[in-house]
C-alpha cells in the first residue's frame, strides 16, 4: 500500500459558511496527523471542524471542534491522528472570513 504524505486541504472560507475542506478520494484512506487555523484578522474568531462519514450532512455527532476560539493574529495547530475511509470529509466553519484553515496528512491507497 502506497502511502502519500500531503497537504490535504486548504481553505479560507466565507463567514459563517461551512466548507468541504477535504474528502478521502476513491479507493483511499487517509490519516489527518495535524490541522492549523491561522486568524489572519484584527478581532478575535470561533472556528468548527467536523468529520462526516461517507461525505454525509453534517450532524451533531460530526463536531471534533465547536466554537473554539481563536485571537487575532494567532495560529492554533492541531495534533489529531483522525483515520477517514473513501468519501468521508473534514468539513471547517469560521465566525468571520479572516480565517484559513489547513490539514496534513497521509493517503493510502
């Protein structure tokens, strides 16, 4: 089994809006070791992350983070070692537009 260490995903989305930060693609399974949230803002922010299986709509159940906080200026890494099948995704939420969100990790396929 081929494994592939990568940036998984990258995204700096609208506020208030949930975003498909990665899905595992087709025949792979992936290990998310870490995530950064970095707020590139002047005022302080909340973020989410959740993972839902089979890229299924977020519910309840899905939230690893939920309105956490995160100061102006500030980085927050993450140390998960989270495992996803085929089709799951990590989706990511941000209280303002000021915040880019990144996840690391290892596909095997």
């Amino acid at each position: 089994m081929p494994l592939v260490y990568k940036i998984l995903g990258q995204s700096a989305p609208a506020a208030t809006t949930e975003a498909d930060l990665y899905t595992v693609p087709a025949s792979t399974s992936t290990i998310v070791s870490s995530m950064s949230i970095a707020n590139r803002g002047t005022a302080a922010a909340t973020y989410r992350i959740s993972t839902s299986a089979a890229g299924g709509a977020t519910a309840t159940k899905d939230y690893v983070v939920y309105d956490a906080n995160i100061n102006p200026n500030q980085t927050v890494v993450l140390t998960l070692g989270v495992t996803l099948a085929t089709t799951d995704k990590i989706r990511v939420y941000a209280s303002t537009a000021d915040l880019s969100f990144q996840a690391y990790g290892t596909q095997v396929s």
